[in-house]
C-alpha cells in the first residue's frame, strides 16, 4: 500500500496552500494531492473563461510549481477513511496510508428545489474544468440568445457581464434582495455596481424571486415570484454554496450542513491526525467570534497556510475571517471588508460611520483617474475600533480596503487609522488632502462627536 | 486692524488641511490663509505641468472649496510678527490679529553652491506657479533640447520622465548614489525604475556628482565629478529641500536650519500661541522616535489635520512618520514605507526580510496585469515588528504600501499581517496563493526561522 505523510484530498485553493504551507516548513516530507477533477481551475477566475480568457483551459492553475517541488498530484474520489489505521479509501480501490490528512473538499453551488431544475441548459457554476467546458459549449451553440443568471451576488454579476461582453446575448439577473450585492456591499456600491451592469445592457430584476423554470427538455423560460415570465435559452445559478461535508460525516467528524466540517483554531477536525480547510470547513468572524458562512478563495488559502504551519505541531492559531472580497463589474472595482451597517443593524451593533468621495488621481484630469472613488468606513460606538470598509471606484479597490482588513483584524481605532502616514502620488491616489482611507476615518471621527 | 481667530500663513498641503481640520471642528472660527504665490499648485503634480498635464494651470488646486466655507485666501508675505501682542506684519503694510497663528511655510529647493549655478536656465523645483511657467516657456523654447537634472530622487525621476514624453530632448540624470530612487526605495526597484528610465530613452548617470554648470550667460553644459563634459541647455535641481525657518528664527522660536520649526506632538511651536506644520516643522520617526527629514505632502497634509484639531484644545498627539511614497515611472508604479534594508544597516537594527513576486492578476493573462509585481518587506528581529514595505509592479502599488504603513504605524508582526483575511479578486489582485502582502510577510517569517 502506497504510504505518504501528507495526503491532501483537495487540489483547489486551501488544498495547494496547504502543500505549499508544508513543503516551506518540512520540505522532507511526502505530499501528495488528489483531486476529483482533471485539473484545478482558478476558482474566482471561473466567470472570465466566458470572456476575458475566452477558454476554460486558459483558467487552470498550473501544476507544475508543486510537482517540481517532488509532490504529486493525481485525480481521484474519496470513497472512505479508516480513522484508526490512518487509510484512506479511494473509488478506483486504491488505498493511500497518510500520517496526517487534510479534507480540503470545497463546498457544491446550491440548487433551489423549483419545478424546472433539472432541465436542460441550466447551470450551476461548478469547479469542475468538464462542467465549465460544457456550460462554455452551450454558450456559443447558435439557439442561445436569452440568458437569465439567478442570483445577483458577485459570482452571477460577474458572470452577467462576461456573458455579455462575449456577445450578442440578453442578460438578465433575478435577485431576491433589493440590489445585487447586498450581501457584502453597502448600497452605494451595490447602487454604482448596478449603473455599470445597465450601461453595458444588462436587465436587472431585483426585489424578485423565482418561481420556477419551464421548458420541453430544455430551458424555456423563468417564472417570476410576481408571475412575470422571461425567456431564457440558458439558466446560470449563483444564489451560493453549501460545504462539501459527506465524507466527513460518513468516517464520524463533527459536521454541520450548513457550516461545514468542525474544526478548532488550529484547523484540526474532531480527529487529531485529520485537518480541514477552505469552504468545507466552520469558520468564525473575527470582529465577534460568531460562527460565520463567508466562503472565498482568500480565506480558504489563509486557512490552508494555517493547516500547514500546524500539522506536525500547533504553531498558529486561525483568527478568524472578516470576509474581505472585491471584484469589478464594467469599470468599477468595489470592494469590503468587515460588516455592512445592515449588518450592524441586524447584530444590534451601535456604530458610525465616515465616508470620503473624491477624484483617485490628483489633479482629476490625470490619466486613468476615477473622479468619484467613493471610501465608507464603519467604526463600533465604544470601542471605535474598525468593523467595515467598503469602497466603489479605481482598480486600486482591493488594496485600499485591505487596509481596513488589517485594521479590523488587530481591532485599530478610526484615531489610529487618522494617525498613519500614508502614500500618496497624483498618478496612483487621491490627493493627500482627501486621500480615501485617511478622510473617511477623520469624517467618522467627527460624525462621532 | 483685521481680526481673525485662525491665521494660516502658507496655502498649501500643510495650510490647506489646517483650514480644513479647524473648520470640520469648529465651522464657527474666522480663518485666513494667506499665502505668498498667486495660487496653490499641488505640489506632487508639478512634475505632470510638464508632460501630461502640459500646462501649469491644470495643476492648481482650486480655492472654491476653501472660500465657499467662508474663508479667505490671500497673497501676501509675512514680514514679522509680534507675538506678545499677537499681530502679524505683512510686506505690503498690512497688519492681522490672530488668536491662533499656524506657520505652514513649506520648504525651499536645495541649491548646490557650485560654479554656474546662478546661469540662466538653470532651476530648481519651487512651488510658485509665477516660477514654474518660466520652466515651462525655457522647455518650450526651440534651442532647448538637452535637459540635465541633477539629482535622481523621485522628483528628478518624475521631472526627466515627463520632460522626454514631452517631446524631442535629450534627458540625463545625474545621480550621486548607485541608483536612482535610492533614498527611498529597496534597490530591486530602484533598479526595475531605472529599466523604465531607460526604456524611454533617458540617459542616466549613476555614482557621479556634479563640478560645476558652465555657459555664457545661460547654461551650455554640465561638468561631472569624473571630467566628463556634457551638453545642457537647460538643468533642472532636484537635489533635496530645506525647511522654511527665517521667519520663525526671526520672532525667536525654536528652529533649526536643518529639521525645521521645533514643534511638539501637538504640533505647537514653542510660543503656545502658534503652531507650524508640514515641510517647515520639526518631524520624528514612528519607528525610532528619532528626528526625520521626511519632507512629503502626505506628512505635510496629516500634520496639518493635527494641527488643525489641537487648536482650541489639545486633543490628539502627532504619531511621526514612516516616510510612506509612492511614484510612477513608465509603466512601473513603486511604493516605499519605514525603512529600507540600507537604513536597517545604519541604524543598526537587526532585522530579517521576506519577498513575494507574482502577477497581478490571476490568471496573469487578464487584462492591466503586471507579471512580475515584488513586495519586500522588512521585520525587526525580536520584537517581530513591520518597519519597512517597498512595493514595485502595478497602479495598486500606493494603497498597497499602505496597508505596511499601517502596520508600521501600530507595531504589527509579520503574524499579524498574515493572519489577516485580505480581499483578491482576479482583476484586481494577485491569487490568495501568493497575494504580495499575506505571502511577502509569511516568507519573512519562514526566513527568520
């Protein structure tokens, strides 16, 4: 029987960063990988194969950077664990002895139980590079006109606007909620967001469920919650995802449905010679410590850099997830961190809030500039320590609010994000004057006296 | 006599955040700003007069926003100040009583005392839009073709670099260090800048000094410390700046020639009366508490925020710098924060570093990516402290830094940095699997074990 120490099950983003968390530490140790695809696609890359990348291929993430590292990488399915003999069992009978195992299983796209479902031609957006292949196929087969995304958080917003950028297609979302990307957005960006997904001619359904889908064998149409129906060649689904947990239950690891595999701050399942991480496993915020659901590749490579400092002794302890996210939809980037005020609102947090508009780029009529780049920043009353940052504009989004990331984390108050030094320069930020960060926490300051 | 309850002598970054600190405070005081130039230019633009921008007035920073909160904006020149009495005497007789006095009085371009220097077309850098047409016609003028600055730090870089895209000349920078930029920044990006110098066709002359500047009447060319002759019809200084101090040396407070206006954490000079921000004070490290010359806008414009809120109350201390700053040079954007590895080595402060190259963007075929983006960053042994980030790749290179700056500021461990959730997105970031500043921090700590 074949013997390794490290054996991965799991070659997406908390799998890999666990290999490579391991190998920098023990690189005398044998990893291997299994996956039970053919290759790891770039998760959050998955909605530009059907535009920018033009091709499912162009979004792999190469293996070559781990096998050149002596590790291996092989497809397979997990079938079964023997805990007490350290087994793992494997679909084509292959038998694998590990000394410590890592379930890095991901989590599954949900399906809503409507009539329709299961016709033809509706999707959800599974890594999986053969699934991928056949919703790119279905794309570009000549009937496909109408395409209908159901669900406006960032997965079906982005795919909305590759979708329409490939080509002549009509888009609509359907989005429960009042905006799309209320979830992790303040309205203000949710708001811009929106602008930018009309401009490019996309039709947006909010304040809207569905009820069901009808078709002969195929899809057909949508049915609205208000008994509206539009057409609709293709059915996209992004309304998120549960953690991958079966094997987890099946081998008597302490799981949950909707929360995942449970795991302790050093990333250990129930089992001590077995680790979890990424979307299959629970996680907790790092503003209150509460069981939390946010599922990103981000986290997952944070969580599997911790899995692999831990494995051969407890080293660094998890601190939690703030949900960090960004992503860009026409020319807006948009990006949060931390809680929204509705959030607050519904964790009956007291807090204040500061926001700073103004030109990225100073003076404005410099290249590249967005005039309105637009910073919120969400402090707690008491404490005023940092719970949220939300910001809509430049490329340069993502980077902005990971400050704010850093300061939620280590608890920095909006005084000690006014007291930091920063960098600016007329072509890459703000003029120093109302620089994003620096100004909204001295505005929240003073809406706070 | 005129009355006023803030008087501000100096519109610009200092100045103009002074202004707008009191008035966010109290919308109630009467404030005047007076400054000793036609209009404030935005200092880190100035360089972009000369090549995008391609015009001085583009590059004002308007008044509206000062006037339409009620206050005045004047040009004049301070000649004294009688500080028992509270008055301030200005050139052309006029007379103002303050209750509080700010000095925001900037700094002046460093003049080497070198032979030729006072020969026609010569000039430095000043903030006078008066002065900075004058280079604006000699650089338009038809027998100007080779430019000379003296001086690579970043406002020589950024002056050579607008200059050659302007059009037809022959640029050079002398530079007395190894390489450019390096007084702030690590040198794989001093390096990866002087790629793109060259790239542009700009001739660069590293580990030289200059002589003297010879010509009849008006400069004909530029004498190196090794001999060498070479043609200049026109140089440009950018060789450092020294603080703005006459005035206050004049009404006895305590300055020196070299760090500026003495002022304590309140940013209060030694007459309690009148306090001086921005290029003209006295500044400290964030790191080491020790005495800094770092002269920015960014300092310039928090300095004055402080100011600003201590006025009628002292209400919150000045934390120092950590000589956050961030440029472009071609195509590369490059970042700097704390200290550089050199500086460590001076100081004698034992630390360790951690690096991280990557994409961008993931997958780094997407749109705007910048292959090879290198973040280093700098722990201090023992404490585990960040005290430097240096940042060299694309147009996020700014906001990045900052978020070391940050950490700088509140004494962050490199686990500190990587124990945070950040947001990536493809088109925004690199991969979680090595974005800059999560694995720039983890490989630091690798390194140091």
């Amino acid at each position: 029987m074949e013997k390794t120490e490290v054996l991965i099950i799991g070659g997406s983003a908390a799998g890999l960063a666990t290999a490579n968390s391991v190998f920098a530490r023990w690189p005398e140790k044998r990893i291997q990988i299994i996956r039970n695809v053919e290759y790891t696609v770039i998760p959050c890359g998955i909605p530009y194969i059907y535009g920018f990348l033009d091709s499912v291929k162009k979004n792999q993430l190469g293996d070559q950077g781990f096998l050149s590292k002596g590790m291996s990488i092989n497809q397979k399915h997990l079938a079964d664990v023997d805990r007490s003999r350290k087994i793992a069992f494997f679909e084509d009978g292959e038998q694998i002895e590990y000394d410590k195992l890592i379930l890095a299983l991901g989590s599954t796209p949900k399906v809503p139980p409507i009539e329709g479902i299961g016709l033809a031609n509706v999707f959800a957006i599974k890594k999986d590079p053969v699934y991928l292949q056949t919703i790119y196929e279905a794309l570009n087969f000549e009937g496909v006109k109408d395409v209908v995304i159901i669900g406006g958080g960032f997965i079906g917003v982005e795919m909305a606007e590759q979708v329409k950028m490939r080509g002549d297609y009509h888009v609509s979302i359907v989005e429960a909620l009042p905006h799309c990307l209320m979830l992790n957005c303040e309205e203000f960006a949710a708001i811009k967001a929106e602008k930018e997904l009309e401009t490019l001619g996309i039709n947006l359904i909010n304040s809207t469920m569905v009820q069901s889908i009808s078709g002969d064998n195929q899809v057909e149409s949508v049915i609205l919650s208000d008994g509206r129906s539009i057409r609709a060649d293709m059915v996209l689904l992004g309304i998120g995802s549960s953690p991958n947990i079966g094997i987890a239950e099946k081998i008597g690891l302490e799981a949950d449905p909707n929360l995942g595999i449970k795991v302790d701050e050093f990333m250990r399942t129930s089992d001590p010679s077995i680790y979890a991480c990424g979307d299959c496993c629970t996680k907790f915020s790092a503003i209150d410590g509460k069981p939390s659901d946010v599922r990103l590749a981000s986290v997952a490579a944070l969580e599997g850099i911790i899995a692999g400092s831990n494995l051969f002794s407890p080293d660094r302890k998890n601190q939690g997830v703030v949900g960090s996210f960004c992503t860009k939809v026409g020319s807006l980037s948009i990006a949060s961190t931390g809680y929204t005020e509705k959030q607050c609102q519904e964790k009956g947090i007291e807090y204040y809030t500061g926001s700073m508009a103004a030109p990225d780029r100073h003076p404005g009529s410099l290249p590249d500039c967005t005039p309105d780049m637009e910073m919120k920043l969400i402090f707690e009353k008491g404490s005023n320590r940092a719970i949220g940052g939300h910001v809509a504009g430049g490329v340069q989004a993502g980077d902005m609010v990971n400050i704010i990331a850093l300061a939620i984390h280590n608890r920095l108050t909006a005084e000690q994000i006014v007291a930091t030094q920063y960098a600016t320069h007329p072509l890459l930020t703000g003029s120093p004057l109302v620089y994003h960060v620096l100004w909204a926490a001295e505005k929240a300051i003073l809406n706070s006296k």
